[in-house]
C-alpha cells in the first residue's frame, strides 16, 4: 500500500491489497480542531475484501462490482473495452466532443487539483487528483486504440496491465468524484473531468450493468417501476398529502387543500419524492407560500408525474431519457403550462438542461426553477414578512445543479437578505461553491462503508465551510444556527454530517429548506413555522 | 454473510444488517436484530414496530417518521438510535429504505 503522496499513476495494476491510505485528512475549524472531534474509518471486513473491490482505497461505493471467477474476467475487461470504444462513437453524440478534446488536450497543468475538495480534503491525495482518474482511461484508451500505444506500449504511456482489479479500481474511483464540475470551470482549456468521470460510470452501467443498488435497481428502475425511487405509489403520495394538509393545519392555522391533478393549471409543481418522507415541512411551505400568493398550481399524482428525481444523469444515459420522457408526458397529459421544479438540485439540471434536447415540440413542456419565481412572489409583496421572526444566523449552501450548472445565483439571495437578518455568506459561493459532498448519487449511496468517505472526506469541506461562516457563534449553544440548503440531495448530505460530527447536538447547528425560512418570516402567520427542536422527539 | 441464530436456525442479514428473506420474520427475529442494534425491545418499542409494519403492509413503503411519532407520541431517537429510520426498518423486518431520504 502506498502511502498517498507516493501513488504513481502506474500503480493501479499493483497486486495490492490497498492501493492507497486515506491517510490524512484536511484539519477542520473551531471547535473540530482537536484530537477525538470525530470517528474513525469502520474497517473493512475480510467478506468484503474477497467479494468487492477493496484493493482502490478500502472504501465501497459500487455494492454490485463484484470479483467474477476466473474465466469470468477476460469477459469483463473484453466487454469494458468494447463501451469504451462506443464512448468515441457518434452515437454518443453530447458527449463526443468535450469527452475528446478532455482526452486529447489535457496538458496536466493540475489547475484542477486545486479546485476539487476532495483532493483539498485528503490533503492533497493523489488518487484524487481529478486527473488521475482520466490519466488511467487514456493509458487504456491508449493501449487498445491507438497505432503509438500497441506498438510501443510503455514508451508512449500504454504502460500497465489492463485486468479486473485495473478496471474494477477505475470503476470505484469514477464514485469517488462528485461530479460538481468545479474543475471543468477552472480548466483554462475548458476541459471537464467530471465528465469523463461520468463517461467512465456510463460504460460501467451502460455495459456492464454496474451501478450503485440505490442508484440504480432501488433508484431509477424502482422509479420506473412505482412512480418514485422511494416507493412511494399514488396511494402512499396521497396518504403524505392528507398528514401534510393536517400539520400545515396545526402549525399555521389554515386549511389548505393542496391541488393535485388539476387540468391545465399553469404550474405542476414537482418535489424529489425524498421531501415527503423526510422533510414533509418542505412540499408544505411550497403549498402554503403558493396558496398565499393566489398562484395557479398543481401536483400530479400519475405515475412519473409526483418524482422529479432523475439519477439517470449521474450514471446512465438511458435511464435519464427514460424518465425524463415519462416525466415530460405525465406533465403534458395534465395539460399544465409550465413545469416547475421544487428544491431538488439534480432535478433541476436533468429537466432543465440535461433533457432539453432529448424532445422538443409537441412533446416538450417547459421546465422552470421555483428560485426565480419565489424571489418574484417577494419582490412584487405578492408575499410579505417580518425578518425579526428568522432573528438567527443563517448561511446558504449552493447546490452545484443550480449555481454551477445552470447559473442560477442571485434569486435566493435575494429572498434570505430580504428575510434573514442575520444571514452571513459561506466563502467561496455562488458558481465557485463547494458541492455539499453528496452530489452525484453520493447522498443516497448507504450501503456498507461508503457513508464513511461521505461524511469524512466528500463532505469534509463543506463541513468546514459552514464552521466558518458561523464563526464564533458554533461554540454558543444557545445560539440557533441555520444552514439553507435548497435541494433534497444536499440535505441528505448535510443532515448526515451534522449528525456524524453531533454539530446539532454540540452546538445547535441546523438545517434546512429556503421555503421554509420564508413561511417562518411571513408576517400572516403567527405562530414559528420552523421550531428547532428535535422533529423525531414528541 | 452475516446471520442471527434463533432456536438454531440461521437467517441470513445483508450486508448492511437487514433481513435478506423479509418472510423470515417474527417476534424472535425481531428480538434478536434488535440485541444486535443494542437495543432492549419494551412495550413502546412494539407499538412504533406494529405501527410500521402495519404502514408497510398497506403502502409498500416506509411512512414518514413525522406520522409514526404523531401516532405513537413516542420519542424514535431515544427508543431507536440516532439513526431511526433505518433502526425500526431493519428491526420490523423492512428493506432499507431508498431514494433521497
């Protein structure tokens, strides 16, 4: 095993048991600078080692990359070569262009290095080095496919031994990468890393039939199957709805009857189905801020018509038109305007941008953020508040789908510095964010020991982030502190890493919605919408 | 493979600890995993765990906590683990759960 400052590119052939130690990590701030602020790594069992693959970093992110028999591997590594070959196929058509010049112009000058916090979080760990990972497919690339790298094989690069620990480790370090695409911004030559991270997930699914459980068979093919990759049918969906309609009832006072089917109203409002299990308050404000502003809305309760979810982006291209297409048709069969998408970050990017070209006329329905449209209804008074209501400080976490990706930076802004007095900016924001850590499929992704590089290096930055745009007030428990993160993924991730550093519990660290900081401040309702006390505690 | 014993038959968990037959359950099963969480099952434990199994039956998906502790009025993190959601799932004898919750 090396130790991480040491790996060297042509290592990812070594009969090793570990490639690298993950084996130091990024100091946090006050109050996590000390010694036993938080748990180790859970060792990796010895089943594990002999059924995954172990041998990149000891860590598990793909639970259905497992170690075939023998005469197994040839096959594996034929059929790894042959997606990769399709990669530079025009049918792979979005993606052919920037995955060549990435491959081909890519003069190693590490600008990128210095803008993943990954890297940044293991102190400078060479595994993850955004180039690494595209470093080791062209040695591939360049073995198989070019005239230089068959003939003269190390003297031009093509220099290690393609087998199934070689591919296995690619295939686990492509779910070592958010895909934030912070690096892609920062390249000086425009080059994306984080999508040939996505093109090496793609062969893996596409070809192998490899992908995360929980993104895959229990995301997208559950969402296909039932509506929603959380299960949730119409039947359970409209049981949610009926329990939200009571709380909204309890805690504001108001009966509302949230809209659902309703032909050709002017906006479908869709949630990531994870709200209504986890965070119900957050589809509950959304109905209580649109009632209020008398908007034209509805939910769908038909099959792919209540999930905005779309995993299909973070692993296959497939499975993102699939869904995204039924999504397209439950909205046009309602006969509803425009598509509006609640606070999920992925789901923006997959609606918006990532299936835009994927229809078009008849079959297309326009698709909106609720970001802008909320900053509107505040704007024109359509909604009115008392900021003294959200008298604590508040920071907002950036979803990279929504500044990064689609450059939507100012409207929630505008909302918190309207109704938050004490809000205060993390450093850096906006499109220079750091991604939460539980991009890409990261979030959901709990099997075996993954949730251990979640919550101590993928999350690690911006565990630090929010620790310094709350400065002294962390280590002043009487002191409510509000982390706004406006996408379901990202509060996965933030309410794991609260939990795993107990900076709830320790130092009254919070989280949450933008839409709910809005009912929270509306000057209609009395009572606090947002209470602060634990809500798994009568 | 982990495996809890009962009466000396082996029922298999997955990797992560849940049943990997659901139909394999019972009471004694459900005692077991929970020993295994570091939890001694009470009366209040069953009324969360029948709630539950009851919603699952019925919807084929976990209810949201918010509704098991408006109908038990029973605190889940005191009774279960810091982690509720996933502790009464496997104990109930429920896949765990999925999608961005």
């Amino acid at each position: 095993m090396s130790k991480q400052l040491d790996l060297q590119l042509k290592d990812i052939d070594k009969k090793t048991d570990r490639l690298v130690e993950i084996d130091s990590l990024m100091p946090l701030s006050a109050p996590y600078d000390k010694e036993g602020m938080e748990p180790d790594f859970v060792k990796v069992k010895d089943a594990w080692k002999e059924k995954y693959c172990t041998s990149l970093d000891g860590i598990i992110g793909v639970d259905t990359l497992v170690r075939p028999s023998t005469p197994e591997e040839d096959k594996f590594v034929h059929k790894f070569i042959n997606g990769l070959a399709k990669l530079f196929a025009d049918s792979n058509k979005n993606f052919l262009q920037p995955l060549t010049l990435t491959m081909e112009y890519c003069v190693k000058c590490n600008t990128c290095s210095e803008a993943c916090h990954i890297y940044k979080s293991t102190n400078q760990n060479e595994l993850y080095r955004p180039i690494f990972r595209s470093e080791v497919l062209r040695k591939i690339y360049k073995k198989y496919f070019t005239r230089g790298g068959k003939l003269l094989g190390k003297f031009v690069g093509a220099d290690i031994d393609i087998n199934w620990e070689t591919i296995a480790r690619l295939g686990e370090l492509a779910y070592r990468c958010n895909l934030c695409r912070r690096c892609a911004q920062t390249c000086p030559l425009g080059l994306d890393n984080g999508m040939l991270t996505r093109e090496i997930r793609k062969i893996f699914s596409q070809e192998l039939g490899i992908a995360p459980t929980f993104l895959h068979s229990k995301g997208s093919v559950r969402q296909l199957e039932t509506g929603s990759s959380t299960g949730i049918t119409k039947a359970a969906l409209l049981d949610n709805l009926e329990f939200m309609e009571e709380d909204i009832e309890e805690k504001t006072g108001r009966k509302i009857k949230i809209p659902i089917d309703k032909k050709s109203a002017d906006i479908l409002l869709t949630h990531n189905t994870g709200e209504f299990m986890a965070w119900p308050e957050n589809p509950a404000a959304f109905a209580i801020l649109f009632e209020e502003a008398g908007l034209n809305w509805t939910l769908s309760s038909s099959m792919m018509g209540y999930d905005n979810v779309n995993y299909g982006i973070w692993y296959d291209d497939n499975m993102a038109q699939k869904i995204a297409l039924q999504q397209f048709q439950a909205a046009k069969e309602l006969g509803v305007r425009r598509i509006v998408i609640g606070e999920c970050g992925h789901a923006h990017k997959a609606a918006a941008i990532s299936a835009d070209r994927m229809t078009y006329g008849e079959n297309k329905v326009p698709v909106e953020s609720c970001l802008p449209i909320l900053w509107e209804l505040v704007r024109t008074k359509r909604l009115t508040f008392n900021p003294a209501k959200n008298n604590f400080p508040v920071t907002l976490h950036d979803p990279c789908n929504v500044v990064r990706q689609m450059g939507i930076v100012q409207p929630q802004r505008n909302i918190i510095k309207t109704i938050c007095p004490g809000f205060r900016e993390m450093t850096p924001h906006g499109v220079d964010n750091y991604c939460c850590g539980g991009g890409s499929g990261f979030a959901i992704m709990q099997s075996l020991n993954f949730a251990d590089f979640r919550n101590k290096v993928s999350t690690r930055v911006k565990f630090d982030q929010i620790l310094r745009a709350f400065g002294d007030d962390v280590g002043n428990r009487d002191i409510v502190k509000y982390v706004c993160a406006p996408c379901s993924n990202c509060k996965g991730a933030i309410r794991d890493m609260l939990a795993y550093y107990q900076a709830t519990d320790k130092f009254n660290i919070h989280y949450g919605g933008l839409v709910e900081l809005m009912v929270n401040a509306l000057s209609t309702i009395d009572k606090p919408y947002l209470t602060f006390t634990d809500e798994l505690m009568p | 493979m982990d495996f809890i014993e009962i009466d000396s038959k082996k029922i298999e968990l997955n990797e992560d600890g849940f049943l990997k037959e659901l139909g394999e359950w019972n009471t004694g099963v459900a005692e077991a995993i929970s020993l295994q969480e570091g939890i001694e099952l009470s009366e209040k434990h069953w009324i969360v765990i029948t709630f539950v199994r009851e919603y699952y039956t019925k919807y084929n998906v976990p209810p949201m906590m918010k509704k098991v502790l408006k109908s038990t009025g029973l605190n889940l993190k005191e009774l279960f683990s810091n982690n509720p959601v996933e502790s009464v799932m496997k104990i109930a004898g429920l896949p765990k759960p999925t999608g961005c919750v």
